[in-house]
DNA sequence: CTTATTAAGGACAATATATATCCGCAAATG
DNA sequence: CATTTGCGGATATATATTGTCCTTAATAAG
C-alpha cells in the first residue's frame, strides 16, 4: 500500500499556490516546471484538486489555478482526499461469510470485527491529516526554507504567471 | 491507496490461530476453506506470517502454523507489516530539490514539511493497529458471533487438523 | 520403510492500478 | 483573430496485485 506520487504533487502545488499574493493565477506549466514534473500528468491531480472545489481555475493567457478558500480551511486530508479518494484503505470483503459454519441466512449485527479495528487506524490517519491546514504548512515552510530561496521561488513562478 | 487483500486474510487467519487449542496445528488447506479463499495464494500470506516469526510451522500430516507467541502479544501492526512491508504509506522524492531557485549543493536540514506531516500521520495509523493485540480481537469475536457458531467453526476446522 | 501430507518457494500468467502522453474542445485574454 | 489555458477522452507503458502450477524437502502416520 503506497499513496500516489500525485499526492505529494498535489500538496507541494498547494504549498506554493498558498503562498501566492491574493487573486494571481499559476498555471500547470509554471507548477511542473519549478518542480519539475511532467505537465500533462501533473494537470491530472490539478484537475482533481478542481472537481474537488480546492481550487478555482480561469482560462487564457494568465489564467491557472488559485485556491478556492483561505489556507487555514483547507487540509491535508481535503488534498490527499482528492488526489486519492475517499474510500477507506482497508476494504472489508466479509470473508466470515464464507464460514461453512454459520447458517446461509444468518445475518450479522455489526461489521466484522477486524474491519472495525482497520476502519478506526484509518481514523486516526485522516484525523491527522485533517488537523494541518495549509496555514500551518506554510508557517512551516517558511521556517524551514531559506528567505531568500524562497522569495526568489516566488517571482520566478509570477514572472512565468504574466 | 488500498491494502492487499492478503491483509484482511493473513489477520481472520490469526483470529481463528488465536482460538486454537494450546499446541495445535492448522493447515493453509483448513484455513483456506474456512474462509472461501485460493489456497495457492492464501499459502504466501501465511508464507509472509512465518517469515515474520509471528507463527511457527512443521510438515506432515496434522502439520500446519500455530502461533509463535501467546495472543496478547501480537498485535495488528505486527500482521499488517508482515504483509504489507514496513515502509511508510507516504513516499517523498524530494521535488524541492528540482526548485530551480535553489543552490545546486544546497543541503536541506530536515526532511521536507510535507513529508514530516504525512509521516506523522502515518505514525497515527501504526499507533492505532499497535494497540489493539489478537487477545482483544479474540475478546471482540466472541463477543459477536454467537456462541454456537463459534464454537462449531473451531470443531470444524480441529476435525480437518487431524 | 513407505506413503501421504505439508510448508516453502520459484516460475509464470492474468488482471488491476499507476504513470504517463497525446489530442481536440471550449473558454479567456489581448 | 491568435494565443494560452483548463478539461476530458483515448491510448500506451510500467508496476503491483492476484492467482495458478510445479518442484523440493521435511514430517508424521501406518
């Protein structure tokens, strides 16, 4: 079980359209090249983060991507959520039905105990998720990176927005 | 992101482990049936169980895996991680460093922020399946399958351990 | 000792998912 | 009008998952 790489995409474009001043576009091209990573591929997590109202889009020269909310009300798990879907990791196929033993049209009360101990370590999971904002991140972020790296990241990609 | 079915396998197949008699053996065969599942392909998850040393095998007739430790301590992380692996749910390949505003030797102090917050929430869900040992998923069972058909499933499969 | 049974593991095939790439469309910009 | 852009469909490739088949060596039972 491993998270796709357009997770990891998707949160660093985040990141960076986080960061932007107030109403400017970025556009896939501008996201893949300061990352660098495939333009087309890359405009499909852009495109998931859309349907998923993360994120606002304009057409034309200028024109891209910006978040649809302030950082500090969207998450990680609204991100990864996106990208991935929401359905659990753990899938339970109710195997316990197959017991030879139990009478064909016995019908079970609760959902089988295992899959409600993987259904609450996805829990805490998303809750973890949930409970960093891209405020946070950004606060991080800028603790982390050099001032000067990251300013000089931030009119190289609004040089490439028009 | 979804885990192998083997998952959902390998942990019902401790369960009922869990509920033999002291010493006793099952077979992939018993186990296989039990649940409805392609013995071949169960037999490397089991496989995986033995490579973990969380069960103890011997051939023959009436051969089989038994536990290698008592109940209380095996939990579901252990079972989870020996079929899934132990590496993290999250992998970082370090797209800041394709930022073309940085300095080519510059060297990051910390891993990235993204990554520190997915690997915490990685920890989460470890944390979660850590805590629950097949003691208490024994406990949970009994307390939701009726006695009867409980009771008829171990005299099931003990019938088929010779 | 012989025979049946078993786990282990290698080779292989089938299927599903992830990772791309390419193209045409419609909307926005200037 | 010409250019840029997001969007979605079609398609291709790579990797992972799921499943089967076979051989080998060890063990227990008769």
């Amino acid at each position: 079980m491993i998270l796709k790489s357009q997770v990891e995409w998707a949160l660093h474009c985040c990141a960076i359209l986080a960061g932007l001043p107030q109403g400017r576009y970025l556009s896939t091209k501008a996201l893949a090249e300061l990352h660098g990573l495939p333009k087309e591929y890359l405009s499909k997590a852009l495109q998931s983060l859309s349907q998923a109202s993360l994120v606002e889009t304009t057409l034309g020269p200028s024109g891209g991507y910006r978040l649809a909310r302030p950082t500090s009300e969207i998450n990680f798990l609204d991100i990864v959520e996106a990208v991935e879907g929401k359905s659990r990791t753990f899938t339970c196929s109710n195997i316990r039905a197959n017991n030879p033993c139990r009478p064909k049209d016995f019908c079970d009360s609760k959902p089988c105990s295992v899959a409600r101990v993987m259904w609450q370590a996805d829990e805490a999971w998303r809750n973890t998720l949930k409970s960093v904002s891209l405020a946070d991140l950004v606060e991080t972020l800028s603790e982390d990176v050099p001032a000067d790296i990251w300013k000089n990241t931030f009119e190289w990609v609004l040089q490439r927005a028009g």
